[in-house]
C-alpha cells in the first residue's frame, strides 16, 4: 500500500459567516466526525487541494490536529465556489480499520476497444462510479474496467462482468451496464444537384405552358 498522505490541521473557533475571513487569508474550514464528537477545523487551502488531487474519497489519510498523534480518516465531501472552484469546506471522516465502510469507487478504463478502430463505433460510458463496501484499508483507489474485450459492435460490460479486488464487495446491481460500444451514426444524404435541377426544371416548364395557355 501507498504512503499515507498526511496533513496538519488546527482547531477552528470561526464559525458561520465569519469563515469567509478564512478563506480569503488561503485557509479552508473543516469538520471531522465519526466515532466522536464533532470537531471544526482549519488548515491551509494549498495543502488540502495537493491532498484531494492524491487522495480523492477513497484513499486514506493521516489527519494530525494541533500536535496531537494523527487520526485516519477519508475525505468525505467537499464544496467549491461555483464560479471560482476554489474550496469553501470539507468534511473528514475518522474511520475505526475493523469497521466495513460503504463507498463510491471511480471506474477507470484501462486498454483500447478493437471495435472502435474497425467499425468507428463510439464508447457510450454508462456508469462513472460503484457502490462498494470493504474494509478501509482494502478501499480501492478505483475500479478498472478492460475495454479491449470489445471487439464486435454493440458489444457490453456489465458489472457482474468485472474484476473486483480481493475484500471489496460491490453492491450496484450485478445486471446495471457499465459500457457498451454503438454503432457510428449513419448521416442522411442531401438530395442530388441532378434531381433538384430536374425538379426545377419540371416547374419552370408547366408555369410557362400554363402561361401560353392563359394568352391564348
């Protein structure tokens, strides 16, 4: 298993409105709960977004508050301004390592699927994540999908058909589609120039009889 990421938080005593002070000096309010009270905390924006690029919500993190021993916890959610997408909070979660969590794992695709080169097919991603339940030091960083299986139209993956790591049970429906390729699309050919032309033809002819018929 990977290092760790950790990081360094404070106790927060600015709650409410007042966090916006906070943010704008480049620090980011937090909670942490489970298995405890409830604590707020503060630590520094750089630091929180290197580890939720690393980390995302299924890697486990040392979260050391104030000089106290680290505590493992997982990045259970997070909100972003949504103009600047800067960090506006997060919540972690301290996890006990006996205890079974639920979780959404990412599907990461991995390898090319022969069909899309031979017959031009498109990749129709049905799903992006899995309901899964392990043991925290079994969470996956995420489910890989094999494409290179596909290799006749129309061809599917479904999640009964996927390579689970050992201790992790997945609970989306085993029948739900994850991928499928489908066919190119077949563009509607214009009318030909010739056929215009004759039908054009054809009209300017009979309004002209129609016109000679009316002088006579």
């Amino acid at each position: 298993m990977a290092d760790r990421i950790e990081l360094k938080a404070e106790p927060r005593s600015v709650l409410g409105k007042q966090v916006r002070a906070l943010r704008r000096q480049g620090i980011v309010p937090a909670n942490l709960y489970g298995h405890a009270d409830s604590t707020a905390l503060q630590l520094p924006e750089k630091e929180m977004e290197h580890a939720l690029a690393r980390a995302g919500r299924t890697q486990l993190l040392q979260l050391a508050l104030d000089g106290d021993a680290p505590t493992t916890v997982l990045i259970k959610d997070f909100q972003r301004h949504p103009t600047r997408k800067s960090l506006l909070h997060v919540d972690f979660y301290r996890v006990a390592m006996t205890e079974r969590l639920k979780i959404d794992v990412p599907i990461r695709f991995v390898g090319e699927a022969p069909a899309v080169k031979q017959f031009d097919a498109s990749v129709f991603q049905a799903l992006s994540t899995l309901s899964a339940e392990s043991l925290p030091g079994d969470l996956p960083e995420a489910i890989e999908v094999d494409v290179s299986v596909l290799e006749d139209l129309e061809a599917a993956i479904h999640v009964r058909d996927l390579v689970v790591p050992s201790g992790v049970t997945i609970l989306t429906d085993p029948d739900e589609l994850v991928v499928k390729l489908l066919p190119p699309m077949v563009e509607e050919e214009p009318e030909a120039p010739e056929e215009a032309e004759t039908t054009a033809e054809g009209e300017a002819t009979t309004e002209a009889s129609t016109g000679d018929s009316d002088a006579g």
